[in-house]
C-alpha cells in the first residue's frame, strides 16, 4: 500500500460569525474557499491540472453553501478545470474526514494529488433551532429511535452524568485563552495562516478575530448558561422540547447546566486546504513531505449524548497504528464544548501540556466543516516547532460520532 504524504497546509484567519460584525461574514464562501486553494497551489508550485480532485468538508450545504463548494471554490481560485471537486458532510468531522478521504485514495493507488479540506462560514446560519435534521417534525420515526438533542444540551448532560462541574470546564476554557493568545504572540500560527482579501484587492481579515485574551475566571464564573433556556425551547405543537429528548434516554436526569459562551467553542467563518500526494508523485515534481498519514479511524457512539465518541475514536485509530497513547507526542482534541476535551483528558489519562497547546475552538472558533483541517495544519505546524513526531487529532461530530488520524513526520 502506498503512503501518503502531507506536502503543505495553509488556512485563513477566523472571523466573528455575525452578519454586520466579522469582518469575513460579508463574503461569499466559495471566496472563502478559492482563498485557502489559491494559495496552496503558489505556495506548492503545483500544476492544478494534475489535481486528481479537491475534497471539501462543509457542514450546513444549503443556501450560499450549497452547491459542491469545492468544485466552485477551485473554479474561482483557477483551478485547472481539470481538476474535480466533491463536497462531503461528516457534520463537525467533515474537516477530517476530507483529509482521510484523501489521503485513503492515495494510498489506494487510486490517485496521485489531492487537496482536502473545508470550509463553513457560520454567518450564513439561521437562528431558528428547529432547522435541524435531527428534531425536523416529519422526521418522528427517526426521534423515537434516537432522539438527538441540542448539542450544547448533549454537553451539559454529559458533565451531569460524568460529575464535571462547571469551575473544571471553565478552568479549561480560561487556558484554552491563554494558549492561543500566547500562540499568537509567538507568531505559532503564522506558517499556515494567509490572509483573506475581498474581491477588490483590500484586506479583509489577516489574524484571529474571535480569541479574549482578556479572559478571567472571574469573567467567566459570571456568564449565564447559555443551554437552560433553549433546553425548553418548544420544537413543535406537541410539546416536544430538547430536554424532553433527552429525559427520553434519562428519564430522572436532573440535568446541571454549566455550558456557557465562554466555555463553548465560538461561532466563526473560515476555511482551509491541505495538499497530499503519493511519495512516486511528490518525488517526481519535487514536493517535500512534511508527514505521512499514520492511520485513520471512524467511529459511532450514542446519537443521544452525540459527544462521546472521541474517545473510542482515539482508541481505534491508535490500534490501527499499532501505537499506544505514549507514542503520541501531541493531541488535538476539537473544544466543541468544554466537556468534551476535560473527558477527553480524563478518560485517556492524558498530560495536559500535551493537549491542545495552542489552544482550542473555546478561544479561537469553530468554523464546522474546516475545524478538523485546520487542526491537522496546526498540530503539524506544532510538531515542526517542537521537533516532535506524531500526532493524534480528533473530534466529535453530530449524530454521535468521531473520524480521527494520527500523522507522522517524514
């Protein structure tokens, strides 16, 4: 079986993800995406003509984000027109799963060169809650089976049923601050982030909007739940409601609610692209690996508590390796809320100071279908500047489930 290879990584700042007030929420995503495509191929030297396809994560695939993104956003970055495009959804996995993807058809012998990524602009989204497959009123068959709840709901169950209090997340949250915001000073993120113009040439955004390096725990402690209101929300003339979802499952469950703004990942757009080849290729057209891909896994775990399954995911995709958790150097976990990187930790029994050193989706957004891009491109950006070897990302995903891989410097 062939290897692949990751040659280069490249992703844009992100931006606050309301209409009016970031300063990318006025774009078009495709823009978004032609801007992470076109500067991976001047940053490679690549002949787009020879891409054998680009492979985008986009969650929300309607509206603006409908329409294969990936095709469109090659065609608008000048892509060859050679060079295909798909689209895929794994909910918040659609960033990871783009590179495994990928990297699967390389090391197949299917194809030669890939671009993977992702791109979600959250300034798209509506606010009305019931726009979700998962509570859709025509879709009871489906809730009476598996019910699946708001997951800012599904969090702040799990912290009730794992006994994680709300001081612990926020502790997380307040680190998670304070990593970015000393990433950002050390210029940690500069290898991989390009800026964003707007169609007429002027800068849109070249650094991280969304971060509060200001952040206290005092500020913190003093935020309300952000899921106790919406927990009651009626979805339908039945009276069906998100926490009535869950007492489906947990029928006595006093539910703590201790998920806030400050401890929740942030609401953000932006974009990214990695470039992966097989090694004959990359020899031949000069391309300098930067890592290999290790091993990839998925994993199902409970659509109730939709955030669980990280764990298993981790597990799995380190059995495929033959690894143990001591042979990972660096761990990035998605912060798609506090409980799920603190059980993260907990459960595998991890060093801290091996987990999201740069901070997490807490401090510096969320971009859904990109997140899982962006974090391959920061932990091999991390493992250059701390000369380590490997590394395992994960993250959870709607619908209770988990892609992960472990990559390793060449």
């Amino acid at each position: 079986m062939n290897e692949a290879w990751l040659i280069d990584a490249c992703r844009t700042p992100r931006g606050i993800g309301k209409k009016g007030k970031g300063a990318l929420a006025h774009l078009h995503p495709q823009h978004l995406g032609a801007t992470v495509l076109a500067a991976l191929a001047e940053r490679t030297g690549i002949d787009t003509a020879e891409v054998d396809d680009v492979i985008f994560g986009t969650s929300t695939q309607r509206g603006q984000q409908g329409g294969d993104l990936a095709r469109m956003a090659a065609l608008d970055a000048g892509y060859d027109i050679r060079s295909s495009g798909v689209t895929l959804d794994r909910f918040c996995g659609s960033g990871i799963t783009s590179v495994n993807f990928a990297a699967a058809s390389i090391m197949s012998g299917m194809e030669d060169l890939v671009v993977a990524g992702g791109c979600e602009m959250m300034s798209t989204f509506g606010s009305d809650p019931t726009q979700s497959p998962f509570i859709d009123s025509d879709n009871l068959h489906l809730r009476a089976k598996h019910p699946q709840p708001h997951q800012g709901l599904c969090a702040d169950t799990i912290a009730t049923l794992e006994g994680i209090d709300r001081d612990a997340l926020d502790q997380l949250a307040l680190s998670s601050q304070q990593r970015a915001a000393r990433a950002i000073t050390e210029g940690r993120f500069s290898r991989s982030l390009v800026p964003v113009h707007n169609p007429d040439g002027s800068l849109a955004l070249d650094h991280e909007e969304f971060p509060r390096p200001d952040t206290t725990i005092e500020s913190l402690a003093g935020l309300k739940p952000a899921f106790e209101a919406l927990a009651d929300y009626p979805l339908n003339d039945a009276g069906t409601t998100f926490r009535s979802l869950v007492l489906q499952a947990y029928p006595d469950l006093a539910i703590n609610h201790v998920h806030h703004a400050g401890n929740s990942s942030g609401v953000v757009d932006g974009a990214a692209a990695l470039l992966l080849a097989s090694p004959d290729y990359a020899r031949a057209h000069g391309l300098k690996p930067r890592a290999r891909v290790r091993a990839m896994a998925n994993v199902g775990d409970s659509p109730v508590l939709m955030l669980n399954a990280p764990v298993p995911a981790a597990r799995k995709v380190l059995a495929k390796a033959g690894m143990t958790l001591d042979d990972i150097d660096l761990f990035e976990i998605n912060e798609a809320f506090a409980v799920v990187a603190e059980k993260f930790i907990r459960d595998l029994g991890l060093d801290r100071e091996r987990v999201n050193v740069n901070g997490g989706a807490m401090a510096l957004g969320h971009p859904i279908g990109a997140t899982g891009s962006i974090l391959i491109g920061t932990l091999l950006d991390e493992l250059e500047r701390q000369d380590k070897q490997v590394g395992l990302v994960t993250m959870c995903a709607a619908g209770g489930m988990a892609p992960a891989v472990i990559i390793e410097r060449v």
